[in-house]
C-alpha cells in the first residue's frame, strides 16, 4: 500500500524516542536550557544563606531562621508573580522582575560580605524572598503552548517528566556546589553564583518570543439588538452554572460578557491537589534531617550526601522512565498509587536505617516515584485550570509544595530533639500516608466538577 504524504509526515512526527521528539519542537532546546540555568538559584539560596550565616556569625539559629524567612517570603509572593505573568505575558513581566531579583541578592550578597547588622541582613532576605518567583512553572507554561494541538497527547506527560527530572539535577548539584564554594572559595560565594545563573538563564529565556505563551486579550463586540431572538433566548436562560461569563440584556440589547479574573483556588479538586503537595512535601525535609541526626550519632556525617543523592538519583531516574510511557487510568489514580508505592519505601527506610548499604538501594528504588509524582500533579492542573491561568496553577502547585518542604524540617526538628532520629524516621511514612486519602478526594471532587461542566454543556446543546 502506498504511503500518502500526509501519512509519512505523521510517522516522521512519530519516529524516535519522545524525548528526541521533544526537542525537535522549534526553540524548545533554548528554553529548556535557559530555564534549567535559571533554576539554579532554587537550591542553592536556602542552604548558601545558612553556610554564609553560620561562618560569619557564628550561630545556626540565625542561619536556619533567616533561611526559613527567606523561603516563607518566596512562597509568598510565587501565585502572585504567576497571576502577573498569565495576564500580562511572560516577556512584559519578566524581565522588570528579573531585574529586581538579580539585584535584592546581589545586594544580600554584598550585605553579608560588610557584615551588616542582622536585623538589616533579615531585612534583605525578605526583600530578596519578595522578588523570587517560579522559573519552572514558566518552563513547564511553555512546553503545554509548545504542545497544543500535537497529535500525540502524552507528550506533555514526558515533557513534565523532564522538567522533573531537570529539577531533581539541580537539587542534585546545586547543595554540592554551594557547599564546596562555601569551603574551598569563600564563605559567600555560594551566593553570587545563583544570582549570575538567575540572571543570564532568566534574560536568555525572556528574549525567546517565539515560545513565549500568548496573553489573551478582551475583544469588544458590537451589542445585538434587544429584540432580536437569540438575545432574548440568551437573557431567558441566564449565565450557565460554573460559567466564567455572564449574559445580561440591557436598553442596548445583549451585552458583550465579561470575563470574571476567577481565582485558580476555586476550580474543583485544586485544594486538595494542594493539600496533598503540603501534607507529602513534609516527608522529604523530614528523612533528610533524621538522617543528618542519624549519621552525626554514628560519626559517619562525610557520607551523608553521598546518602541522600541516592534518593534523588532514583527520582531522576524516574522522570526519565516515567517520560516514555503511557500509564493508563487517570492522572489522580496514578498519583494515589505513587503515593502508595513510596509509603511503602519509607516503612522500609525506618526498618533499614541502620543498614546503609540496603537504605542506598532502597532510596534508589523509592526514588523513582518522586518526580512522577510530581509531574503528575503538575499534569492534573493541566487538566482542571484554563490556559490562561496556567502559570498560575502551577506556581502555586509550587508554593504547596514549598509550605510542606519548610513544615518537615520544623517538625521533624522537633521530634529528632526529644526522641531521636529512629522516631523522626517515622515521619516520612506517615506523611504520605496521610496524603492518599486527600488524593482520593480531590481525585472525586475533580470528577464531581467534570460531570456537572459536561452536562451543563449538553444542556446548552440541546437547546440550540
């Protein structure tokens, strides 16, 4: 049989390994590139504050405490920044706030080297914190413009396994880097690096229009006459249940609807997508400082990063893997069951944790559910939120994560403190543990959401 043109294109399209495929997309090299580079700053900030606090000042409550504020305030302002950018475009806004960023730290920077008083250098740190926001989620807007229209969906599910896998390096890297500038360098030059990786990552990725997403602009259109019959039908019936829009009929006739700014927190199944990002996020700050206490009792603390790189090589691993399949079942039955896979690896990092040989493996094989976890919460936003706000929905998938991330460490803190680190190797378990049953009702709440939009429009339908 004869291959038409048409045909042959499509196999082309087809041909090769999906991430091959990815990076054929025009610009798409560039900024997947220019984001990872800018994303440097996101693991190396927090720890170069502490490493730079602690040797100028002597003291780890400061350090910890000014890293804590820093992180709350980036948590912060990251939803806001995302609105600004699905609003206003990504370009416009970016590089005013790049500007901004780049230089509350190099000002930080040069603040700690002057040994300025604490209380201005937790000034700083806040407003440093204020003027961060979230590079990944721009990258991750970018590859679903990228993506619209392909014919193969499950391209956007390998492109958000990469970007997993990209953030999993840079947690990789980044710690190791700061620590060996801090030691072998000076104890502040953990803190110019990020800020000249922010700034030649984030201009790079800014001056790319091509796969820059659209902003959606509001078209006026002419009002219709009141006494026409589609207006009068229109008004009859009202505004649909859960619409964004609202018909109103008025002395001018059948006025043009306006676009409500609806809030991305009030789409179904968000919140819960949200809290199941706080409540699992807590495990992972949890097992590292249990096994930092776990390992200073043992006398063996050199190993430790060598440890806990076990954990995110898994992770990487697993975006990778999780990039080149199509995994049946909706995005919410996948999450519950990553959810449930990686309970199952803490139980058995408490039970081992004596044993590091075995904890190495382990870590290894619980890894590769991490970033498929999060890529597929990332993907469930995709799903809920409109593209317009899409930035914004994942900035804050971010942010949950984030708030979950800095609570893990405060609690198991806590816990390590008072019963030591065998107890606070508990806490990884039971937070995920705790996470599956939100899952499964944000997993209900969505499908509750999708069939009422779905009979709303076979309602419409039915009466044209």
């Amino acid at each position: 049989m004869a291959t038409t043109p048409s045909s042959a294109a499509a196999v082309a399209e087809r041909a090769g390994s999906p991430y091959a495929r990815l990076f054929r997309l025009p610009g798409a090299k560039a900024f997947c590139v220019s984001g990872a580079v800018a994303r440097l700053p996101i693991s190396m900030m927090s720890l170069g504050i502490v490493l730079a606090l602690n040797h100028l000042y002597d003291n780890w409550t400061i350090a910890g405490t000014m890293s804590a504020v820093y992180i709350l305030a980036v948590s912060a302002v990251t939803p806001f920044y995302a609105r600004l950018f699905d609003r206003l475009g990504q370009r416009r806004v970016g590089f005013p706030v790049l500007a901004l960023q780049v230089t509350s730290m190099l000002v930080f920077a040069f603040a700690a080297m002057a040994r300025v008083p604490i209380a201005v250098l937790f000034v700083l740190a806040v407003l440093m914190g204020l003027c961060q926001f979230s590079i990944g989620a721009l990258v991750r807007t970018r590859w679903a413009y990228a993506l619209r229209g392909n014919s193969d969906a499950s391209l956007l599910n390998t492109a958000y396994a990469l970007e997993a896998a990209v953030d999993e390096i840079v947690f990789i890297l980044g710690p190791i880097l700061a620590a060996f500038l801090a030691t072998s360098v000076s104890p502040v030059s953990q803190l110019f690096v990020p800020t000249f990786a922010a700034g030649i990552g984030g201009a790079v990725f800014f001056s790319l229009r091509n796969t820059a997403p659209p902003v959606i602009e509001v078209v006026e259109v002419k009002p219709a006459p009141s006494d026409d019959a589609d207006v009068l039908r229109a008004a009859s019936r009202g505004p649909e249940t859960g619409s964004d829009t609202a018909v109103t009929l008025d002395s001018g006739g059948l006025r043009t609807p306006r676009r409500r700014n609806r809030s991305v927190l009030t789409y179904p199944g968000i919140g819960p997508l949200l809290a199941v990002f706080v409540v699992f996020n807590i495990s992972f700050n949890a097992f590292d400082v249990s096994m930092t206490a776990d390992y200073k009792a043992l006398g063996i603390e050199k190993f430790l990063g060598l440890q806990l790189a076990m954990f995110a090589l898994g992770s990487c691993i697993g975006a990778i893997i999780f990039g080149t399949r199509k995994l049946k079942g909706s995005n919410w039955s996948h999450m519950v069951g990553f959810l449930c896979l990686l309970t199952c690896g803490y139980v058995m990092f408490r039970l081992s944790m004596d044993h590091l040989i075995v904890l190495g493996v382990l870590e290894v094989l619980a890894g590769l559910c991490v970033s498929p976890l999060f890529a597929t919460g990332n993907l469930i936003v995709k799903d809920i939120v409109p593209e317009g706000s899409l930035t914004e929905g994942l900035s804050w998938v971010t942010t949950a994560g984030t708030v979950g991330t800095s609570l893990g460490s405060t609690i198991a803190g806590v816990v390590v403190d008072h019963a030591g680190p065998h107890a606070g190797l508990m806490i990884p378990w039971i937070a995920t543990a705790c996470a599956i049953p939100i899952a499964l009702l944000g997993s209900r709440l969505s499908r509750r959401g999708s069939d009422k939009a779905g009979k709303a429009v076979e309602a419409v339908e039915a009466s044209l």
